[in-house]
C-alpha cells in the first residue's frame, strides 16, 4: 500500500508507549496496534485528531505517501 503509517516513529520520538497513547486517546491496545503495523485500511478523521492532539504532531507526521516502483 503506497501510505505508510509513521506512528510508532512519532510515539518514539515523544517517548510515548503503546499503552500510554491507548490511555490518552481511549482507543483499545489492539486497534493501535492494527494502526502502528499499518494493516488499517481506514482511518476516521476523528480518530486521527485525537491521536495528533495526544502526540502534539500534524497528520502529516504520521501518514506518508510513498510511490510503488
């Protein structure tokens, strides 16, 4: 798939656990999860917000276009 999901770069660089942001945001371990390994399909913008809003990023921190060769 030609998004790539960087939210486990930004949670590095906020030092930031798995567990912690699933508190933050109130979204369960295993759909972060499904979000961070990038085998989501779909993200609601709502829940895009929450996890920016918690991380103190922009969307475009933690999604990327990257071309398929």
């Amino acid at each position: 798939m030609p998004i790539t999901v960087n939210l486990d770069v930004m949670m590095a660089k906020r030092k930031m656990s798995l567990n912690e942001l699933s508190e933050k945001v109130d979204i369960t371990l295993a759909n972060l999860s499904v979000l961070k390994t990038g085998k989501a399909k779909a993200i609601r913008f709502t829940t895009l917000e929450v996890i920016c809003k918690a991380l103190d990023c922009q969307p475009g921190d933690l999604l990327e276009y990257v071309a398929e060769s």
